[in-house]
C-alpha cells in the first residue's frame, strides 16, 4: 500500500492538476483522466479535513453545533 500523503502535498497536487488542466493544450481524454484525478484528490483532503475537524472538536470540547459538550445547559 502506498504511503499516505499529507494534506500539504494532497493540495499541491491539486493544484498541479489544475494548472494543467488550465493550459488549453490537453486532449479531452487527457483532460477528462486529469478531472478524475483531481476529483480523488479532493475526496482524499476533504476525509483528511474531516479528521482534522473531528479531532479538534475532540481536543476542544466544542461538538460540531459549537456547544460546549462538558457543559449541560
């Protein structure tokens, strides 16, 4: 299994992705491959944010409503 990448290094690919794609010069296959692994990209960043979210909301107290959850007013 590959090592998984940060979230830093998810990004740029991204953004890699984008800028190709911004060139005007790929073909449609070569465009269309290209959204679809950009489309996987974000779909790994946005499950590493959600992580990110989850644990801080942990570490914090605050639930995802931004309720203090150790306070039960």
């Amino acid at each position: 299994m590959a090592k998984k990448q940060g979230f830093e290094a998810q990004m740029k690919k991204l953004e890699n992705i984008r800028d190709e794609l911004e060139t005007n010069e790929l073909s449609l296959d070569k465009a269309i491959t290209l959204y679809e692994e950009g489309v996987k990209v974000l779909r790994v960043c946005r499950e590493q944010l959600n992580t990110y979210e989850a644990r801080i909301e942990e570490l914090s107290g605050i639930d995802d409503q931004g309720k203090d959850d150790k306070n039960d007013d």
